[in-house]
C-alpha cells in the first residue's frame, strides 16, 4: 500500500491558491482514477483506490499545512507503512510554473508542510514537486503562495494536474522516469514530424516547364550549322 499525500489548506478560501496545488493534483488523481469518495479520517480527508495493481490511500491534511505530519503519521502508523511508503505532491517555489520533479528524500527547504513531516516521519519519503515559480523577494512569498493561480495560469496548471494523473500508476510502482515522461507528454508534448505548410516552404521559382523561353537578343544569328551551310549554296 501506498499513502500519497498533496499538501495545502483546508476550506473554500484557500482552494485555488498557489500553496493548493498538492491539494488539487490528488483531487484529479482521485477523480480520474475511479477512487471512493472522500472521508474524514486521521485530521485528514482521504479517498482509496487502487494505480494499477497498487492498493493507495490519497491523503489531504485538513490540519493547515504547518501541521501536515500530524495527519500524515497518523495514517501511516495505523496502516504500519513505512516512511518510503510515502510520496508527497507539493508546490515547488525553486521551480518555474508548469515544471514538475521528482526527489527522494532529502530537505524540507524551507517548506513549512514538509518540515512539519519531517518531524512526524522523517526526511525518507518521496517528493513530486510542482513549480509554481517565485515572486522574486522573500518578504513577498507568504502573500504569493497564499494568493490564487492567475487566469493566465489556468492552461499549465490543467497541463500539469493532468499529466500528474496520467502517470500516477507510474509514480506508485517506483518508476519516477516513466511517471516524468507521462507529464511531459501533457506539459511539452512533441512536435508534429509532418512536413512544414505550404505558407512556410520557402517561394521556389517556375519550373522548366513552365518559364518561358529566352528571347534572342537583336542581331543574334540563331541559324543551325546545317542551316547556315545550306545558306552558302542558295
């Protein structure tokens, strides 16, 4: 079994803002997956389902996100996980809007839910980190984290919760490279190998066929070889 966790604030408020999106990345996992519905349990709401063969239990701390670990070991000590039974989707200020990583353990840098799970559980659980990007001066992160998603926004962000969901399977099984090459395909999909447009091939001029034949210049004896020496016993 595996407890996977978004991060960010309880009630209509906070629901769009910029320190949600852990929120609504496993709310689209939820919805697209066929999960059960959402139930109060462990100061959280949490919903089961299964990726792929994997049995998951998806977890949204209701306790503000400075208190996350409380939830978060909570729901693992009751299903006797392990703290590598854990992966955490959260937002990312270190990384540009509409990018996304993945990262096994390591530090909270900063971030107030994941120090408050470090201390719960320790530092040896799974990130999934969602760039939101940063508002260029410490003093402004608290307002800008805590502000919602801009309108311009809405298209990567749609990108970004889509493409977690599509490689949710992946991110349970352990398979962090195929789970980045399922958001990809939504955040950075390839190009078309199609040939270019017409209105972009560069102007060809007329074909042979189609120029029209060179006008003699004045004066210019355009007589064949045999024509001429046929000329001379005239």
């Amino acid at each position: 079994m595996k407890l996977i966790v978004g991060l960010g604030n309880p009630g209509a408020k906070y629901a769009r803002n910029r320190h949600n999106i852990g929120f609504m990345a496993v709310d689209r996992i939820a919805e697209d997956h066929g999960f059960g519905p959402w139930k109060s349990k462990f100061q959280a709401e949490i919903a089961e389902g299964r990726l792929g063969p994997e049995k998951i239990l998806l977890l949204k701390p209701m306790t503000f996100m400075n208190r996350s670990g409380q939830s978060v070991g909570e729901a693992m000590r009751f299903y006797k996980l392990d703290s590598t039974d854990v992966i955490v989707l959260h937002d990312e200020l270190d990384l540009a809007p509409g990018k996304v990583r993945v990262k096994a353990g390591g530090g909270h840098a900063g971030h107030n839910g994941l120090r408050s799970i470090h201390d719960h559980i320790g530092a040896a659980y799974d990130r999934v980190r969602l760039g939101i990007g940063h508002p260029g001066r410490k003093e402004m992160v608290s307002p800008y984290v805590l502000s919602d998603f801009a309108k311009a926004d809405a298209d990567w962000l749609d990108d970004v919760l889509r493409g977690v969901s599509d490689g949710a399977t992946h991110l349970a099984a352990g398979d962090g490279g195929k789970f980045m090459n399922a958001v990809a395909l939504r955040t950075a999909p390839p190009r078309s190998s199609t040939t270019r447009k017409a209105e972009d091939a560069p102007a060809a001029g007329p074909s042979a066929a189609e120029s029209p034949a060179a006008e003699p210049e004045a004066g210019e004896d355009t007589r064949s070889a045999m024509q001429k020496l046929l000329d001379k016993f005239r």
